[in-house]
C-alpha cells in the first residue's frame, strides 16, 4: 500500500436499505443514528426513540439543535462513544 494514500478516498458507508450503501452524512437524523449505533441490535425495546431519549438525558449523547428539529453530529457521536467505551470493564 502507497503511504501517501492511505486515508485517501475512505468513506464511511451506511447501509441504503436497497441492499447498497450510501456514504454516512455528517449529521445523522434519530432515524440514522438509531442504525449507527445499531439500537435495534442490542436492544429489546419496542421503542427506539425511548433509548435514544435515555442516552441524550443520562449518558449526555452528542446532538445540536436545527430549526426546531435535532441532529446528531457523526464525529461527535464518535468520539462520545470512545469515551463511553469501558474495554470491557
């Protein structure tokens, strides 16, 4: 591999739900970030948005406020997850 373009041209993909991929956006809707953080995986509750409300209100989970609407900044919600990562403690 060429040093010089190693991190060149990396995209990172979602799934487009059409059995393609589509690059992630840099703000993730609730819709996105529920298949992010893969929610629906690893949860048994019938209601995503109920998780999603729990992480924002006691594990301070990243988000900015748009035009009455709330997005959920990719890299902040990288870097949020980092520093929830508990290597397996």
């Amino acid at each position: 591999m060429n040093e010089n373009n190693q991190n060149i041209g990396y995209v990172p993909l979602m799934p487009d739900g059409n059995g393609g991929y589509t690059p992630w956006p840099d703000l993730l809707t609730e819709k996105e970030l529920i298949r992010f953080l893969r929610i629906s995986q690893v949860s048994s509750s019938e209601n995503h948005h109920n998780v999603v409300e729990h992480l924002k209100r006691f594990r301070a989970l990243p988000r900015i406020r748009i035009c009455n609407g709330v997005l959920y900044p990719t890299e902040a919600i990288r870097k949020w997850i980092e520093k929830e990562t508990n290597n397996g403690n």
